[in-house]
C-alpha cells in the first residue's frame, strides 16, 4: 500500500531531520503526518488523483506536494539529500530497537563509527557506559538489540514466508508437468520465524520442473541444481529449495522434508524395529527391498501402525506416543475459527475505519467481531478518552443493530498501568462486551513486579484477556519476566483468557507456553491484532500456532458461537457479583 511506503518515507525523514538537530517543528509535521498515512482509511493515490491530500488532517501544501512526489517518482528528493548528509552507518542504527536518532548522534560523534559492528565492538569493551545519557544497563540493552536485529536479518517472519510459499505453490500447480505442490519444512510446521523456504513438487519427469523453475521469475539467483532439487534466491534475498520427485514418491517425500528432523528419527527407529526402512522415496522391508508405502503421506504413518500426525506437532514432543497410543488431539481447523478478538480501527492506531473493519469480519464469515482500540495512556496510539470511548461505543452498537446474524462487541485494549490498575476506572470498563489488558510499558520492570500487574489485571472482573502475554516483539524485542505457573494459577481461578496474539511480530503466547496454559485448563484466544482489514487473514497464523500447541475447539474462546461466547463473557462478571 503506497500510503505505508510514504509513511515509512516520512517517518525517516523525521529521524534525519532530528539527527541533523533540525527545526523540531517540521520533525514533528513529519511524524504527525506518517502517524496520519498509517492510519489512512481509502487509497492514497486516489485521494491524490481527486485533489484531496489537502484536506487529509496535518497534511498541508509542502507534504502534499511530497506526498505527489513519491507517487509520480517513488521517491523523495529531499529524503534523498538528508540521506547523503549523515554517515551511512546512521540509518542502519536507526533500526536497532532503542537507538534514536539522538543516541545515534552521540554514537557517531563519539566513537566515530563505520558499522554496526564497531558498535557492537564497543559495547562488548564497554565503551558505551562512559558516553553522555550511557550506563551500563543501557550498553547490556543495545548488545541485547544488535544481537534481536541480526537474528530477524537471519530469518523471516512466518507471514512474509507463508505469502511466498504460498505463491510458489501456486506457481508449480501450474507449471506443466507437475501433478500436486506443497510447501514443506518448517513452514508446514508453522515455526514463528522462517530460515529457507522447501517447497516440494510430483512429477513424472523432475528434471523439467527443475529447470523451468530455475528460469522462473522467483531464481534471482541459482546456487545449485540437479535433477531433483534446486537451491535459489529470490529476488528479495529469501533461499528457496526445490526437491521434485515422481508421483508414487510424493507422500515419501512430503513426510521427509516437512521434519522435524528429531521426528523422523524416532519414526525411522520405529520403522527398524519393525523390520522396514523409511527415506524420502518411500518405506520399504528391510529384507526383501520391496516398497510398501510413499505415494500418500498417510500410507507412510499407517504403514508403521501409526494415523497420519498433523505436521505442526512433528516436533518429537510427544507425538509420537500419542499417536502409538491413539490419543492425538483433534485439532482445532480454520472452519472452527466463530470470530475475531483484539481488532483496531483508525479511532486510535488502525488505518481502517470501523464500517471497514466491521464489514471486512462480517465477509469472513465471523458470527462477531470484537473491536478493541487503545484507551488514553497509550498516547503514541492514539488512545481514546473516556468521551471518545462512549462515542465509539454508541457506533458499534449502531453498526450491530442494522443486522442479523453477525455481532460487534464493544471492547478496548486497555492499558495495565503500575500495580495492575487498569487505564478506565471500573465504572467505565462496565460499559463494555469484551477488555484486552494488556502492558504496553515498563518493560524492565522485576519480575515480581510484572506478575503482580498481570495478576491483578486478571482479578479485575471486566479484563476479559491478557494481551500479548510476554510483551515480545520478535527480532526487536525479548520477553518482559514474569511468573507464568503464577499467571496460569491466576487466569484458571478468575476465568482470564491469555490471548495468542497472531501478529507476525509478536506470536505471543509461544506455542510451548500456550500448550502449558491449555494443560492448565486455561482458556486460550486467537487474535490477530488487525490494525488494517487485510490483517484479518493473520488469523491463519493463529490457528496454525494453536495447532502446535496441540490445541482443540473446547481450548479456543473464538469456536464459541455468539450465544455460548455471550454466557461465557458474562460468566467473570456474575461470579464477583457484576452485572
């Protein structure tokens, strides 16, 4: 979307400009105005088109000049020339969590720095603490920062890898000569984040795949090809591995490289003990060679006794006893999935308004949709006042009204403040179908601290879910510390739900912790955290992580249908004597 582009573009423009030490006004247009582009409802060009940039709040002549500039040319002269000015090692600063363009001046100034790497150098030697502003805390941060970025640089969120190998398999369903595709690895398995991305294709004669796909627009670059398998880089940088094989071997193949690799060493010990072997090609008797299974991916596990294991719990977690044992859970599908929790709208953070929103859940199919923006004390979002809070409130009921079938619950995000006071006093929270309580600061808080804020959040008998839990922000930011067997004991006595929030970013609860909190008997929430309609469709994330965390329909607050979702909401509030 050309409005996040231009967004992103002023948002940079404003750091420069703040590095330079420039007019704090125009840094502050600047970041109004990316704030703005955000949370844009409609087309930039569009408006544009029409004549309309002016009449977009804080966009005066000069940015919307910009703004037709970027559009007409994808870029900013101005950025352009900012970017010239400062040391190249600044903007790769600027993208460490916690480094503003205030510390990146002093870095550069002071220690004269060419990379990232003669920071982290530094930090190591303990250079930092002696700069003005540095203590030793806040060095220990940014070696923590450095070491979150490279590991994003290494690998990819699970959103931007799901597009792409959604995108590849599509490709190869079309490509001729190819009978089925599926996407492998840990992909399949849905990890939270994505090194390379294996891709797997039937055909009768692989070769051909192979090529075709070496000469395809996703081959860059080639690093390696043969037969049956290629390795390539994508225009954007990203690995991807190809394996093709014939069609009796396809379910072989698929099991092999789905992994994990701990799991197929348990199934291949298991195929030994009972007198067979099992390899990408198919399984085969040890003493006759002859082939018994390997064109289904299903015959491959019912031919070791086993029924097929979903993939995302191939992680030798237990599985494989459940599955000798026929005790798998069934796990929860997206056709389960009765609605949406955690939605914004642009009355604080969101780009989309809440006609957008509401109309975008109601097009899924949902039976409701809970639309949660920001109470006050989150300012940097937005937040809304009590007055703004009771107008929003009034049209989403209004939006309801008009139909059948199809609910919007009146809900906010509300800030966890110190000691677990929430950021709308009771009388107000009263007001409301449906309270996320979540902690957006205080960070570094002790952990006792940061449990007692969680735990006295969930006794408040209007929080309805904890928000992303742990507060981790994947690549930028580590988990706050927390209490969880204390959390847990807490959510199960009160009837909190712990959110898993789907965001890419975030996928918070892990699966390992949901998977606790579900063995807990504590009900779980799926939420995409939807800032913008398409994010809705995060909800594949959600669901494919509560897969791993071995999590059926009777674990999920979102399988609930309107009316038991009603009782359920209602049940915290009677059982203290609420109504």
């Amino acid at each position: 979307m050309k409005q996040h582009d231009v967004a992103a573009a002023f948002a940079q423009m404003a750091d420069l400009l703040e590095y330079e030490a420039e007019n704090p006004f125009r840094i502050r247009a600047y970041r109004r105005a990316a704030q703005t582009l955000e949370r844009l409802p409609g087309d930039l060009e569009a408006l544009a088109a029409g004549e309309q940039l002016r009449e977009i709040p804080g966009i005066g002549q000069d940015l919307a000049h910009k703004i037709e500039e970027y559009l007409a040319t994808g870029a900013l002269a101005a950025l352009e020339q900012l970017r010239k000015k400062v040391p190249p090692v600044v903007l790769e600063l600027l993208n460490i969590p916690g480094v503003g363009p205030k510390t990146a001046k002093i870095l550069t100034d002071q220690l004269h720095l060419k990379t990232v790497q003669d920071l982290e150098a530094a930090a190591r030697a303990g250079k930092l603490r002696g700069l003005p502003g540095f203590q030793a805390k806040k060095e220990a941060n940014i070696l923590k920062a450095i070491t979150l970025v490279k590991q994003g640089q290494e690998r990819m969120d699970l959103w931007t890898a799901w597009g792409l190998g959604q995108a590849l398999t599509a490709w190869l369903e079309q490509t001729p000569g190819v009978k089925r595709a599926s996407i492998a690895g840990s992909l399949r398995r849905m990890r939270e984040t994505i090194g390379d991305v294996d891709v797997l294709a039937s055909a009768a004669t692989p070769a051909r795949v192979i090529e075709r796909f070496c000469a395809s627009p996703f081959a860059a670059r080639v690093l390696a090809a043969g037969d049956t398998k290629a390795s390539v880089i994508t225009p954007q940088g990203v690995q991807v591995d190809l394996r093709a094989v014939v069609p009796e071997s396809f379910g072989a193949a698929l099991q092999y490289f789905t992994g994990s690799k701990e799991h197929n060493v348990q199934l291949r010990e298991r195929a030994i003990r009972q007198g067979l072997k099992v390899n990408e090609y198919g399984v085969y008797e040890l003493k006759s060679g002859k082939r018994i299974a390997g064109r289904e991916e299903a015959d491959v596990y019912k031919a070791l006794g086993l029924p097929w294991i979903p993939p995302e719990l191939r992680e030798d977690s237990g599985e494989m006893d459940a599955a000798a044992a026929r005790q798998l859970p069934k796990l929860v599908e997206a056709k389960d999935i009765c609605g949406d929790f955690h939605v914004h709208t642009n009355a604080s953070d969101g780009r989309d308004s809440l006609d957008v929103m509401a109309r975008a859940g109601e097009a899924k199919g949902y039976e409701y949709l809970a639309i949660c923006d920001h109470s006050p004390s989150l300012r940097i979002a937005n937040g809304l006042s009590i007055e703004r809070l009771r107008a929003h409130i009034k049209a989403i009921k209004a939006f309801h009204a008009r139909r059948k079938g199809y609910r919007l619950l009146a809900g906010a995000e509300v800030d966890i403040l110190a000691e677990g006071k929430m950021d709308y006093p009771d009388a107000v929270l009263a007001e409301l179908d449906f309270v996320v309580g979540s902690i957006h600061s205080g960070f570094s808080q002790p952990e006792a601290q940061i449990t007692r804020r969680l735990v006295n959040a969930m006794r408040n008998p209007y929080v309805t879910i904890i928000g992303h839990p742990t507060g981790r922000l994947l690549g930028q930011r580590e988990p706050y510390a927390l209490d969880y067997p204390a959390v847990l004991r807490v959510a199960k006595e009160t009837g909190t739900a712990l959110e898993m929030n789907a965001s890419p970013q975030r996928l918070d609860l892990t699966d390992t912790m949901a998977r606790q909190a579900r063995e807990a008997g504590v009900m779980l929430a799926i939420c995409t955290d939807s800032h913008a309609k398409e994010q809705l469709d995060y909800m594949t994330l959600g669901v494919g992580r509560a897969r791993r965390a071995w999590a059926g329909k009777a674990s999920l607050l979102n399988c609930l249908p309107l009316t038991p979702l009603l009782a359920w909401l209602g049940k915290k509030r009677r059982a203290v004597g609420v109504h």
